[in-house]
C-alpha cells in the first residue's frame, strides 16, 4: 500500500492568543507530535506539512525533513487542503488529511482509516457520540428533537481517501465550498464514506484545557514505554589505621578509614555500580580506573556525579536505592540517619527513595576480623526503552 498523508496546520490560532501548532506540548510541540505519527509509519512515504507563510518562515526549514515537505496555507481550509494535495506523489493509492492539532494520532488509527480508504473510497476516524444530542434552533434555546444517539458519530481525523477520490472532491468544488471537512465533498460527490473506529484521545487541541490533557496523554503513553530495571553493586576496602573513614559521604568518627585511590566510600561505590548495572553500562573503574594518577584523593561525590550524568544521558531515572554495608567495626547503627540523609541528597533523592544499613560478619574472615568493609547495593531504576529494542 503506497500512502502520503497532508497534515494542516495553518491555523493562526484566534482562540488560543497564538498559533496553537507550535505551543509546547510535552517535550515537543503540538504539530510536531501529529507530525512525527505520519514521519515514523513506514508505508506512509510522503508527509505534506500545511502551514501559515509566517510559521512557514519561522519554523519551516526546521520541520521539513525527510519525508516530510513543507507548504504554504490557503485561504480557507479546503485551500490548505488543494496546496497540500498538488505536493503528493500522484502515484500514491491512498491520501490521508489530518490535523495537525490532533497530536494524540496514532499509527493504528492512521492504518485503519487508510486500510478502509483503500476498500472503499473514503474512510473518516470518529468516535461514537457519548453525550445525549439536543437539536436547538439557531438562535434559540428551546430543544426541539433528542435525536437517537446510537446513529451519530464524532467525525475526527485522519480521514482517508483513495488519490483519485480526493482529487475529484477538490476539482468539483471551490476553497470557499460550505464544508468543515473534505469528506462532505466527497459524500456530496455520491461517493460512499465510511466511518473507522478511532480513540477519543484522538480529540483537536483547541482550548487551554486540551493542552493539559494532551500532556497528560502523552506523558502517560511515555511511560508505558519505560521499563524497570534492578541493577547489583559491590565493593571492599581494607580497614587501616591512619585514614578518615568515609561512608555514604559521610565522614564517620574513627581511628581507622577506608584504603583506596579515592577517598574509599565503599557505599557510594557500591551504589554507582548497581545503578550502572541497571543501565548496563559497566562499572566505576571503566571512567575512573585506580592505575590513573589524575584520581589520586578523589571525593566519591564525583564519581557519583559522573553517575548522575549517566542516567540523565540515558534519559533513565533512579527509583531506588538500597545498600547493606558489612562491617565489624565501628558500629554503624548510630549514624544510620546521617547516612540515609547523605546518600539521598548525594544521589538528588527523596529520603523515601533510599534505604540503608549494616550487617556485622560475624567474627568470620577479613570483615569479621575487621580488616575490611563491604558493601552490597541494589539500585531500581527506571530507563525509556530504545524505540529499536
Ligand atoms: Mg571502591
């Protein structure tokens, strides 16, 4: 199936102060969603952007990419529509239109309307009416027939059209014809339209409260796409005399530290490898190897800093962090609180999001003689999965 799609977004956005196309809408823009719906669907080989002259100018070169061709608006809709339609490959079987402010599209609401477009001529997504209809007069309040609901569906789009069945549509009417969508043309024509079921996510940005919504939608989607992961650390250092002893970046009273290149945080350590764990993305000593000079008396603030711009180039996000040190000497139950309240603000977490605490060896091997402390850390966090995974 051979597909271009037009998506119209002149609009100079009377009802929402500026045009709506290019509000901010969850990481994007609002015609850059409906756009990228179109751009990533493999059978759709040509998208025809519609926009006014001036957003043409401002964001034009900056949109137009790949398959995706910008135009200028018309006059009126269908004029818009007639600009985007003389830029579709003419070979193409099915043209699907679109709006451009309805950015919750979604490729199986586009493969349906162009599935049944390629049947049976022209294809509307819409949703089944969930209100009771009153019909009022013009002008008037008073109702005058509550019609059977079960008969009327909310028309949205894309809606669909085999090539030549639009083009017939354009060529018999004006820009200025009566009509809010092509479809009506198309019916005028005596052609038959059907309609597809379609989502009412799928609505048309129009007033502020729809982009609260949109976000809302959209956000959530995002989530859906990110999966959990844990992710296991560990470290020992030797317990010597002559060292301050650093746990959880917190330097604890004591007359032996931590022997190691950096400070010797075995907590911290801990914890940066279980959170690159969970990205699968290796260990401390691949960034900060103990041979290199340069790391001689590092705080492991920093190695955990590096950790932190790890996960945010990841576009991951730590849920949680649980540590259990081993340790004979000191004892460390006193100092749980400024641990706990150190390896949060460290990390930039919410105190709820991290646990910690101590386990002696039980007189057993180098940790139960007090020669070492260990410590195990798990890290729960939550990463976007690749869109190629
Ligand atoms: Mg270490």
């Amino acid at each position: 199936m051979r597909a271009a799609a037009i998506v119209v977004s002149g609009g100079l956005g009377s009802r929402m102060g500026k045009p709506k196309q290019f509000l901010p809408l969850a990481g994007a823009t609002v015609v850059e969603w409906s756009l990228k719906c179109f751009a990533d669907m493999p059978e759709v080989e040509a998208v025809v952007l519609v926009l006014s002259e001036d957003a043409m100018k401002e964001h034009g070169a900056r949109l137009a990419s790949g398959k995706v061709r910008v135009v200028p608006a018309g006059s009126t809709r269908m004029g818009s529509v007639r600009n985007g339609f003389a830029a579709v490959p003419p070979d193409v079987e099915v043209v699907a239109v679109h709006d451009g402010a309805r950015s919750m599209v979604t490729a199986e609401i586009v493969r349906a309307a162009v599935a049944e477009a390629a049947k049976s001529g022209a294809a509307v997504a819409a949703v089944p009416v969930k209100d009771t209809l009153k019909r009022v007069p013009k002008g008037g309040v008073a109702v005058v027939e509550t019609p059977d609901r079960a008969q009327f569906w909310a028309a949205q789009t894309p809606q669909a059209y085999r090539y030549a069945v639009l083009k017939e549509a354009l060529e018999r009417f004006r820009d200025d014809a009566d009509a809010t969508d092509e479809s009506q043309l198309v019916e005028r024509c005596g052609r038959p339209v059907s309609v597809v079921p379609s989502s009412y996510e799928n609505f048309k940005i129009t007033t502020p409260e729809d982009m609260t919504m949109a976000e809302a939608i959209l956000d959530a989607r995002a989530g859906a796409s990110r999966l959990t992961k844990a992710g296991f650390g560990f470290d020992i250092h030797r317990l010597v005399a002559g060292r301050e002893l650093w746990l959880a970046g917190v330097k604890l009273p004591h007359d032996k530290g931590l022997l190691g290149h950096s400070d010797g945080d075995a907590v911290l350590h801990a914890a940066c490898d279980a959170v690159l764990g969970a990205l699968g993305l290796g260990e401390i000593g691949i960034a900060f190897p103990p041979s290199d000079p340069r790391f001689k008396g590092l705080a492991s603030r920093e190695i955990v800093a590096h950790t932190l711009g790890k996960v945010a180039g990841a576009g991951a996000e730590i849920v949680h962090l649980d540590c259990t040190l081993v340790a004979e000497e000191p004892k460390l139950k006193p100092h749980y609180e400024s641990m706990k309240a150190s390896l949060a603000g460290v990390f930039g977490l919410p105190s709820a999001r991290v646990s910690l605490k101590a386990k002696s060896h039980e007189g057993l091997d180098s940790i139960g003689r007090g020669e070492a402390i260990s410590c195990h850390a798990v890290a729960t966090v939550l990463a976007p999965v690749s869109p190629r995974a």
